[in-house]
C-alpha cells in the first residue's frame, strides 16, 4: 500500500468515528441517605404533655429517643409547672432505668365468685360454684310438728312445709357454701335450719319475723355455722356442727309478719349424705 491510500484510510476511519456518537456509561445515581432523626427536645416533651398524651405514652417515646437530657433546674421546674410527671422527668434524665409500661391485664371480679344475689355450693372436685335452687315454703300456724316438739306447739309459732322427702341437692359436710347477699343484709340475718323428714314432706319450726335466736321451740332446728367474708357481699359458708339428715339456709325475710300462715318463701335445700 503506498502512502497515499494509506493516508486516505486513516482519514475515513478518523471521519468514522466522528460520526459514529460515543455511549459513555453513567454511574447510578446513589440512593438518597436518610435524614437524620431530629433529637427529642425538652420542648418536645412539653408539646406532648400539653396534648394530653398519656405518661405511658411520653415515656416510650423517650426511650426510642435513647438520649438522656441534661436537664437544668429550671428546665425541670419549667417541667412540673407544665403537669409533667416525675416519671416522665426520671426517664428523661435516664431513658434505660425506666421500665415498658405494664400492659393492663382485667382481672376476675372477687376472685369469679358470683355476682347474683343467692347461695351457692362447691364440692371438693370442684373448680367453680353450683348455684342451688331455692325450694318453696309454705308456712303455717301451730300444730304442724307436735311430733318433734317436746312441748308442744305455742301460738306464736310459725311451721314451714316443704314438699317432698327429700332435697335434690345432695352433697357431704366437706361441701364450701357461698352465700352472695344484696346490698344491706348482714350474713347473721342467714338461718341454717334442720328439717324434720315426714313420708312426702319436710318441715321446720321458725318465729314470726324469721327471728330464729330469740327463747322458744325455734331454736331447735337453727344449726350453727362459721362464715368469713372473702369479697363485699360475699361470706364462706362451713358447717360445723351438721349430720346427715336434711338441711335449709333461710334467707332474712323469708317470715314475713305474724300474718305469714298461708302465704310462702323459699329455702336453700340440700340433704347431707355419710
């Protein structure tokens, strides 16, 4: 090749490449760094107080924050003249010595005894209480239990009458009771009554105002019992002197008035098996 198409070629190639535009790779734009997160300020913590967020609230938002302030004398009092609490302060001055705020747990109102007004049974195998059902009373006035009564029946006496032998409720002398009363009665106003077994019936003595520690025959089928208050309105009922045989807790009021012959009541039933 002589110099002249040797210089032709070099100028083709030099007017080549001119043409041809070059790519230039471009480096990828780097990912934006993230702002950094603005310090909590005493004046934030003033800010929040003042709009009513709650201490438990504040706190945690001082320990994300994980930065102690330095706090002056006159920024904590500038502090407890806002309504800020010492325990929002005490985080502040150090964030780690302020435990998570408990998380509120609803606890069983008196330990799941029950609400409603009665009484109630819990047999050794038990976990909760059996409520037991009243039964009726009929009462009536003298001669009912001159079959019991060593000195007969006197005028004032008031009998109740059960039907049936026997109660459905049969439990043994280890059996807790629960008496759960209303709002103004007392567990001495509760009566534990012995009955007296006929072939299709109970029956019991009581005085006119179910007054049953008053002299008189009464006091024959009143039992005693220990009780102990374990909630408001709610007595631990044991028997203590009890032997098989049938047996009643009368609530106050269930006798009425001298007038109780012919009306009814009820009674808390249960017979006491060996």
């Amino acid at each position: 090749m002589n110099l002249a198409k040797f210089g032709a070629a070099i100028l083709m190639l030099v007017l080549f490449t001119a043409a041809v535009p070059l790519t230039v790779a471009q480096p990828q734009d780097a990912p934006a760094a993230a702002p950094a997160a603005k310090a909590l300020s005493v004046d934030d913590v003033l800010k929040l107080a003042k709009a009513g967020l709650s201490e438990d609230v504040i706190i945690s938002k001082i320990r994300k924050n994980a930065q102690a302030f330095d706090l002056s004398p006159d920024q904590m009092l500038q502090l407890k003249t806002a309504g800020v609490s010492d325990k929002v302060i005490q985080a502040m001055l150090d964030p780690t010595a302020v435990s998570a705020p408990a998380v509120a747990t609803a606890s069983a109102p008196d330990n799941a005894f029950p609400e409603e007004s009665g009484v109630y049974m819990k047999k050794p195998a038990d976990t909760t209480w059996s409520e037991i059902l009243p039964e009726v009373v009929n009462w009536k006035s003298g001669g009912v239990l001159k079959g019991f009564a060593t000195s007969g029946i006197v005028k004032k006496d008031t009998n109740g009458h059960i039907d049936g032998k026997t109660s459905k409720t049969r439990l043994a002398t280890t059996t807790e009771f629960l008496v759960v009363m209303p709002d103004g009665v007392a567990i001495t106003e509760y009566q534990l009554l012995h009955l007296h077994q006929n072939s299709d019936n109970r029956e019991f003595r009581a005085m006119t105002g179910g007054v049953f520690h008053a002299s008189g025959g009464a006091s024959r089928d009143a039992v005693d019992f220990q009780s102990k208050k374990v909630a408001p309105h709610r007595y631990l009922v044991t028997l203590t002197s009890v032997k098989p045989g049938e047996y009643g807790i009368m609530p106050p009021g269930a006798v009425a008035s001298q007038n109780a012959a012919g009306s009814t009541g009820k009674l808390y039933t249960f017979t006491v098996v060996e």
